[in-house]
C-alpha cells in the first residue's frame, strides 16, 4: 500500500511539475538577434562567435521571457562584439571589410547604453519570484522559470564584467573602422 501510494504522489508531482511546459523551452540566440546587419555571417564559423552556445528559458509569460531574451541578447552582443574586435586586432579580420564595418557599426549604436540595461535588467530579475507567479496549472512553470533566472543572471553578470573593457576597445577601434 505504502508504495502504491509513493508511486501517486510521484505520478501527482511530476505531472504539476509539467502543467503548462512546453518540450520547446530552450530557445539559442543567433546573430540576426544580436543584429540584423550581421544575419549574413549567421552560418559563417570566421564571423559568427556565438555559434549556437547562447540560449534562454521560454515559458510563455511575457514579463519573464522578455527578460530572459533579452538578457541572452545582450550577452551574445558582448561576446560577438568581444570576438570581433579581438580579430580585428589579431589581423584576421580586415579594418574595412564589411563585416567590420557593420558590426562596429552597429556595436558603437547599442553598447553605449548597455550598462544602464544590464543594470535594470539585474532590478528586474530581484523581483521575480516564480513560486507566487506561477500557482495553480502553471506549477509546472517554475522550475523552467528558476532556471531562467539563473541563466540570465550569470549572462548579466558575465556581460557586466566584460563590458567596461570592451567599450574602450570599441572606442578605439571605431576610429580606425568607421572614419
């Protein structure tokens, strides 16, 4: 009796842990997010640094899916930008190829204002709390939603840390690729 009763409880959780999950929960960042100008060199391995190795929770609620695109966006736009500048400097990317062009250009536009987003987004991200947002069939949305926190924190955390540096870099380059 005791373990029919074990099996139910397991069986009654792990179908609220599932309530309102979609198989389809993992969503990867590709460069047209990071930037449309750079869609081009989406399945270029020379000028694509982020590859398929980004991605975010999905859970179908607006407020915490758009932080957690958002925040896996801005991290693959600091590493993209990161690997760019690096070849760049390292000669394996030409001053006044295109590519170079567009993603400098680009870059110069969005991070500027970026520390001001990552440090919102690290608010935003505080006052979320899955356990009171998802109750009832959306149970099964926390655990996916805790993840995502995670995740994006880390990414924030991560593009914080590189960002300070790679805007120099950028300022430096942005002469040299942009006059």
């Amino acid at each position: 009796m005791k373990k029919i009763i074990s099996l139910v409880v397991v069986s009654v959780f792990m179908s609220a842990m599932l309530w309102g999950q979609d198989s389809s929960d993992e969503k990867v960042v590709t460069l047209s997010d990071v930037s449309s100008f750079l869609e081009v060199y989406q399945d270029d391995a020379n000028y694509n640094f982020i590859g398929d190795s980004i991605f975010y929770k999905k859970i179908d609620n607006e407020k915490y899916d758009n932080i957690f695109e958002e925040s896996a966006i801005i991290y693959a736009t600091v590493l993209q930008v990161n690997g760019t500048i690096d070849d760049i400097n390292e000669g394996l990317i030409p001053l006044k190829s295109e590519f170079a062009v567009r993603s400098i250009g680009f870059a110069v536009k969005d991070l500027p204002g970026m520390e001001d987003r990552i440090a919102e987004l690290t608010d935003e991200i505080e006052n979320l709390n899955p356990r009171n947002d998802f109750r009832g069939r959306q149970v099964g949305k926390v655990p996916t939603a805790t993840q995502g926190i995670d995740i994006s924190r880390r990414q924030l955390q991560k593009s914080a840390g590189i960002l300070p540096d790679l805007l120099q870099s950028l300022e430096e380059i942005a002469e040299d690729v942009l006059d």
